[in-house]
C-alpha cells in the first residue's frame, strides 16, 4: 500500500500542503518578537554601561589634571557631559565627586568620581509605565589620584 498522508473517515488523503509553513511563521514570530526585544534592551543597557564608566573615567581624570582646585569641577562635569552624549544619553546621566582630603588636588590625593545613568527600557507603552519599571539604574566609579609632583616647579 502506497499512502501519501493520513487518511480521512471517508477514506480520502486529507491535504497538509504548506501547514508546516504555517506553524514556522507562527512559532517564528512568538519566539523572535520577545528576542528582538531583548536583543534592544541589553544592546541599550550596555550603552549605558559603556556611558558611565567613560564619563567616571573621564571626568575623574579631567579633575585631577585641572590648574586650579576652581577649574577642576567645572571640567569634570564637562568630560562627563561629552561621555554621556557621545552614547545618547544626553542630559540623563549625573556625576558626583569625593576627595579624601582637603584641598582635593594636593600631591598624592585621590578624588572618586562615579558617574549614574538611569537606561529607559524601549517600547514600553505609556499605559504600562505605572506597572513596571521603565528604565535601569546604571553606575560607575574610578579612582583618580593627583600626580605626586604636582607641586612642583
């Protein structure tokens, strides 16, 4: 006996020409929907870390190379803008800055610089905002320490 396909009651071949076609598309498109999501959403977190960790790197070394102890924070907060902007995070990215000594750019010092960044989650509808958290505290810190000759002729 030569059987095609499975065989109706009435005993004709019943037809499944393209039914596998079918069942790929439809299982291709629940399994991809969530992974191109999430394929988003860490390539978007890892911007952010990126973001954090040049902008504290940046600013910290900015700070310790500073003229003047007035200069110094004015071009630690402008290294982290430029870092913060150069990954597409604009505004949303804060830096804080700690000495463990005073005057902070004394020989030998060290100043913590650590840079935040909260990551927005994409595609979240603005109904679901209340519901869930829509972004990602991100955060770095870097040590810097001021150069050992620094004062110095």
């Amino acid at each position: 006996m030569n059987d095609v396909g499975p065989r109706l009651r009435t005993g004709g071949v019943r037809d499944e020409k393209g039914a596998a076609v079918v069942e790929f598309i439809a299982l291709a498109v629940l399994m991809l929907i969530p992974l191109i999501y999430l394929v988003m959403m860490m390539a978007r977190l890892q911007a952010g870390s990126f973001a954090v960790s040049q902008a504290a790197r940046e600013a910290g070394r900015a700070f310790v190379t500073a003229e003047s102890g007035d200069d110094a924070a004015g071009r630690a907060q402008s290294a982290a803008r430029i870092a913060f902007l150069d990954h597409s995070f604009g505004t949303k990215g804060s830096l804080s800055i700690s000495c463990d000594g005073s005057p902070c750019l004394r020989p030998d010092g060290r100043v913590e610089t650590t840079a935040t960044v909260r990551v927005p989650l994409p595609l979240i509808p603005a109904f679901a905002r209340e519901v869930i958290p829509t972004s990602v505290p991100v955060s770095a810190t870097h040590l810097s320490t001021v150069d050992r000759f620094r004062g110095l002729p």
